[in-house]
C-alpha cells in the first residue's frame, strides 16, 4: 500500500494512507531503523551476520534533506550527514508508524 500523503512535519515524518490510517515517525527513529547492510548488516549464505562498526551518529544524522521514490514500492532518504542508502518500502514505513518494528536502540 502507498500512502496517499507523506511529509515532514517538525521532527517527523507523517504518513497517511489510503485506508485512512495516519502515521507519524520520529526522525530519529526513521534513521536507527534504517535497512541497508551499512546500519543492520548482511548475512552470508550460511547465515552468519556481518555487520561493520557502528558508525557514530551525530545531529545532522538525523537531519533529513530529502526523499528520493523507489520505483513504486518505497523511499531513499538522503540524510544531513551524506548517509543515502536506505530503501525502505511503503510495508516497513507503515510498521515502523504502528509500531510492530522498533529500530536498534545503539548505533
């Protein structure tokens, strides 16, 4: 599902769907949650979880400068410290505003 209106509002990103449901994630929370192999690792075919040195967080880390689409299925946030390679699709937005996914605490 693709909300019908996201924008930032303060220090959040407010979502609305076309069910009619509103969704507001903190800025910060957004950035901790973010996917790519850079913040949450990858794993191997085995399994194993390799995950690089946390990479120190700083203000402008949680400053959001833009949102680039992902075809028809997500976002790319561009960060204020350069950092741009999270793909977060419309699913994972919606259960990071409910509340079902919670970002990493550290990090």
């Amino acid at each position: 599902m693709r909300p019908v209106d996201m924008q930032v509002i303060g220090q959040e990103l407010a979502l609305k769907w076309p069910d009619g449901v509103e969704g507001f994630i903190p800025l910060e929370k957004l950035r901790r949650a973010c996917p790519c192999a850079s913040c949450q690792g990858e794993r191997d075919v085995m399994g194993r979880l390799y995950k690089p040195a946390p990479r120190p967080l700083t203000p402008a880390s949680f400053e959001l400068q833009r949102l680039n689409p992902v075809g028809a299925y997500g976002i790319q946030p561009v960060w204020g410290d350069g950092h741009h390679t999270g793909l977060f699709s419309f699913d994972y937005l919606r259960a990071l505003a409910s509340g079902e996914v919670e970002p990493p605490k550290e990090g």
